[in-house]
C-alpha cells in the first residue's frame, strides 16, 4: 500500500511537466496542438506512461514477503501464461508476451497473485527482455529462498516489428534457472510440462 501511495504522490507531481514534454514533442513532429483529436493526448500520453513506468515505485521484494506462508510443500510450483507488457528502453517502444514461472519451496510457499504482480513491476519499467527475465528470477530466489527457481519469457518486440527490420512473426525467448533447476532432469521436467505454451 505504501508503494501505490508513493507512486500517486509521484504522478501528481510530474504530470505538469510531462504534459509539457509530450506537447513539445507533437508539435516538432509537426502537429497541431490545438486541433480536437490531439488537445488532450499530452495529458494522456503523460499518464500512460506514468502507468506503464509505475514499476519503478514499486517493491517486489515486498509483494512477495506480503504473502509467505509456511508449508512442508516440496515439489514443483508452475504458474504458466503470465501476460506481460513492457517497454523496450532503447526505443520506448512496447514489447509484450507470457511468462513461465517456476519455484520449488523450501519451507515456504507464496500467494499465487503474487508472483503475477512481480512481473508486473519489473515489466512496468524501461526493460529488456534479459533483463527482465533476470530481475523476476533473482526477486523470487532472494526473497523465497526456495530450493529452485526457472524462468521463461517468450516475447514480441515492436521495435523489431514497426521499425528497422520489420520482422512481423519473430519471437524472442529467454530463460533463467537458479537452484534445482539447474539440473537437467529439473530443468527437463519443467521445460516439458510448458512445451506446449512454447512455440
């Protein structure tokens, strides 16, 4: 609750200036300001960005501590398809997909919503995806200290699909394994019982 408290102190106080910024930049794009359909995209491009940055004033750590809860759980934890949606920080420009989560407790298990919302939050700040993929990983092995942790991020780069290259149909899928997973018959179990989300 703190966190979201912070972040509305924090969105009341820049959206003068962003607002500002984003009509700076409409008009050196060479358009109207004034006209109907762009009067009030300054104020809303100011908040959505707002939003889609809003990961930044944000503790994971404590989204996750907010919901352990003891239990002799020792087996395999997958929470699969987790949408994510996030900024490129090279170009601003979107990148979007799922996330595949795993952990093996170790004494402790985790609210279920929990681990969406800590995807949420790394994915609501300038990212890359390895990084990203880097950052969800090493939050739940630092926080949950569970025997194992696996992350797969399979994602669509607007970037590479509105501009330079122009690939329309390329993927991108990175991955991260900690503990257990490191081991390849772990590794192999949770990779096959998400084969079938993976292109």
């Amino acid at each position: 609750m703190a966190s979201y408290k912070f972040f509305e102190e924090y969105d009341h106080h820049v959206t003068d200036d962003l607002k500002k910024n984003y009509a700076d930049i409409l008009e050196r794009v060479g358009e109207d300001i004034s006209r109907e359909g762009i009067l009030k995209t300054p104020e809303r491009a100011a908040k959505a960005i707002q939003f889609l940055t809003s990961g930044h004033c944000q503790d994971p750590e404590q989204i996750l501590k907010s919901a352990m809860f003891a239990e002799d759980y020792n087996d395999m934890v997958i929470i699969k398809d987790v949408e994510l949606y996030s900024l490129c920080e090279h170009h601003m420009l979107p990148f979007f997909g799922k996330a595949h989560i795993a952990y093996i407790p170790n004494g402790h298990i985790v609210g279920l919503s929990k681990i969406p919302r800590v995807v949420d939050v790394f994915a609501r700040r300038l990212q890359v995806q390895e990084r990203l993929t880097h950052d969800i990983l090493e939050c739940i092995n630092h926080t949950l200290k569970p025997k194992g942790v696996a992350v797969v991020i399979e994602a669509a780069h607007m970037c590479m699909m509105m501009r330079g290259v122009q690939k329309q149909n390329s993927l991108t899928t990175t991955s991260g394994f900690r503990g257990q997973f490191e081991k390849i018959e772990t590794r192999n179990e949770f990779l096959k019982l998400i084969s079938s989300d993976l292109s």
